[in-house]
C-alpha cells in the first residue's frame, strides 16, 4: 500500500513529461517585397491553391485563418472564400484562377473581374498553399472485450508537420507584395493503459493561429 | 416468446449485414453558380439526350463487386441549365432534336458524358478522391447539320478527412468536376475552331 504514492509520482512525472513532449514548434519566415497598408473600407480574401495533383490546400484551414484575422487588434475584415469564389465564377477556379501577377492583371482587364473585385473591396488577395503530414507512425495499440470487462493497453506515436506558404497579392498595384511561410511540427501520443489517453499536438491549429497573427500584422503594415 | 425475438434479432442482423455488402449509391448534389461572362447573342436550343439524364457510373471493387453507383445525370442538367444562360441570349430546353429544329433558333447544344472515372485513396494511395469525365460536346445547325462536335474533360478532387464518408468526398469531387466543366466550357466556348469559323459567318 505504501508503494501507492510512489507509483502516482511516477506515473505523474510521465504524464507530464510526455505531454510537454507532444508540444508543437512553429516556424514563421516573412519575405516583403512591397510596403504595405489597408484602410477601413477595403477588404482581404484569403484562397486556397489547389492545383497540386497529390494535395490540396484544406479549405477549414483557409477559414481558420481568415477567422483569426478578424479577431483582436488590427483585425480584418475577411471576405470569406467560397463566397468570394462563387462570385467571381468561372475565373477563380482550380483550373482558371491566376497562378501568377501577371495573370491577375490580364484577368484584371475583364469588366465583370474588376467590378466584383471593387464591390468586395479586395485590396488584398491571400493565397495559402499547402498541407499537413503525418509521418514516423510508431507504436501498437491492442483493444480486448471481455465478460469482465473491456481494456486497451499498448503505444502509439506519430509526427505532423504542416508546412502552408502564404503569398500575398497587392490588387491596387497588382504585383506580390510578400510571402510568409509557417512550418509547425509536433509528436503526439496515444498511451493506453486501460484507457486509450490521446495527447495531440495541436500543429495545424499553431500553425492557423501563428500565420494569422503574422499576416494580421503584414497587411497592416507593421 | 423468446425463440421469436431470437429469430427477429437475426432476421435485423442478417438485414444489416446484407446491406453492408451491397452498392453505395451516391446521387450528386451540389450548388453550381452562374457564369459572369458576356451572353453572345444567340439563341440556343438545348437537347439532353436520356443517356445525359440517366447517367450513372458504377465503381467496381478489386474483387468484381458493384462498389458505388454515383448518378449525376439531374446535377449535369442543373449545371447547363445554370450555365448555358448566362453563356446565350435565349436558351429553350427541348425534348428532341426534331422539336429544335422546328424552333428556328440559331443552334441546338447537346451533351453528351462519353467516359467517367473515379479514384479513390484506397486503390491510388493518394490523399485525395478524384473524378474525372470526358464529355461530347455537339453543336448543330437548325438544321440539324452539325457544326461543331468536339471533346472536353473536367477533374475534380477532394482531400480525405477523419470525418467525412466515402459518399459525401466523392459527391465533393464530382461537384468540383462539374464546376470544373462549367469554367472551361463557359470560357473556351468561343475557341473551339469550328465554333470559332461559324461565328464569323453569323
């Protein structure tokens, strides 16, 4: 009985250890090309590259991202994606949107483009492309029902890397103004003694909120 | 009492499991915007042929069973009749060809799916559904001499998610399929070298 204590130490001490472990580190590089700056009644629409054959950018990570810039100081007013697509239909499409500049400024020339773009008040078009992976899956977890009872009892492992670019177009000037990449990795955990505990590094959402808060403060121009 | 209720729980059991090995069927929906382009001023008569309102594609699995029967015949018809508005001055659907050329109008669209194809992450090992279809595009005179007959092909995708079914990812990359068709066609419409020579006619 007096090795209770002990035990609930240790297993303490693990838990613990383990769940700093399962922390996220997150990287966040800017490149500025341009100054920049946004005025009350001008808006920013933040789309999701989907020309990739193997990938496709998440659009709930393209809406976790415009939400958080409309929080707090500096926010933003976000036109949200699909409206804004539906909008411009058939010339923000996967196979139609611009891929470059260049092409936003030939697309620029449509009158239709160019009076949406006006009626959303776009000064500013957002394009986030990239995709979360899980590698390194370690581990075995092996679940048994009984007329006892039911129980699980094993380890598992796994690493998520996110790695999402977000290139940003200025429409008043039409050129790149800057791009900010975010590379967010973490380990999470899934003991089982008896109970499966999950202990889930949080990359993706770390990886929304950083890049958020960091292109906040790019379209702002501080 | 107790040998009825028996038989009832097999009876649901074996219904359940019978049910679990049959097709998934999956009948597109989806929402399809209209076009901002500038309407050419035509007027169009438009004839889905049955074989384009029926269309249904059966997926089979590696051991020959039917795996999904995906039916986007009624979404293709939603999707022109979204489309081809915006794309013309006056649009008549008709019931056949006969009908349209009795209409006098300037020309007679009618589509056709020539091929469908679908890829799950299961057989590709890809994170993604995709759905790709080739269509018959056949434009013809009031006459019913054709003018153009050409093919286009759509693709659409979708990322695979903990939280969704094989039904609901698969009806997610047909629609973007057939939004897909909506933008190329909408827009290379006028470049179709046939289409192109007859306009300059007009």
């Amino acid at each position: 009985m007096k090795h209770y204590p002990e035990t609930f130490k240790i297993s303490s001490a693990l838990l613990f250890l383990i769940a700093l472990a399962s922390c996220t580190t997150t990287t966040i590089d800017e490149f500025r090309q341009a100054e920049t700056g946004i005025e009350n009644n001008e808006s920013v629409v933040i789309l999701g590259r989907r020309q990739a054959s193997d990938y496709e950018t998440r659009s709930e990570f393209v809406d976790c991202v415009g939400e958080r810039m409309t929080r707090g100081d500096g926010a933003i007013s976000i036109v949200p994606e699909q409206e804004f697509v539906d909008a411009m239909f058939p010339w923000f499409e996967p196979r139609t949107a611009p891929l470059r500049t260049r092409d936003l400024e030939r697309l620029m020339t449509e009158d239709v483009v160019a009076d949406r773009m006006t009626e959303f008040g776009i000064r500013y078009i957002v394009w986030l492309d990239g995709f979360t992976e899980t590698t390194d899956r370690s581990g075995s977890i092996s679940c048994t029902v009984g007329p006892g009872g039911a129980g699980c009892f094993g380890f598992g492992s796994w690493e998520d890397d996110a790695n999402f670019d977000a290139r940003v177009w200025d429409v008043g000037s039409l050129s790149n103004v800057g791009t900010i990449s975010t590379d967010a990795t973490g380990q999470s955990y899934l003991p089982a003694l008896v109970i499966p505990i999950p202990l889930i590094a949080r990359v993706e959402a770390n990886a929304c909120s950083r890049l958020a808060t960091q292109l906040k403060e790019f379209v702002n121009g501080s | 009492m107790m040998a009825g209720l028996g038989t009832r729980v097999l009876a649901v059991l074996a219904a359940i499991s019978l049910s679990a090995c049959g097709v998934n069927n999956v009948v597109v929906q989806g929402s399809f915007p209209t076009p901002n382009i500038s309407p050419l001023p035509l007027s169009v008569a438009v004839f889905y042929d049955p074989a384009l309102t029926e269309f249904a594609y059966i997926e089979y699995s590696e051991t020959g069973t039917e795996e999904y029967n995906i039916a986007s015949g009624q979404s293709h018809v939603e999707l022109f009749n979204a489309v081809l508005p915006a794309m013309f001055d006056e649009v008549v659907v008709v019931g056949s060809l006969e009908e349209a050329e009795m209409l006098g109008v300037d020309a007679i669209f009618a589509p056709l799916i020539e091929e469908f194809q679908l890829a799950l992450p299961s057989k590709t090992k890809l994170d993604v559904y995709e759905v790709w279809i080739k269509y018959n595009m056949r434009l013809m005179a009031a006459d019913g001499e054709y003018i153009a007959d050409w093919v286009l092909t759509s693709y659409g995708k979708t990322p695979t998610e903990s939280m969704r079914s094989a039904e609901s990812a698969i009806n997610d990359a047909a629609v973007v399929a057939l939004r897909d068709l909506a933008s190329s066609f909408s827009l290379s419409f006028t470049q179709v070298p046939e289409v192109r020579d007859w306009l300059n006619t007009l």
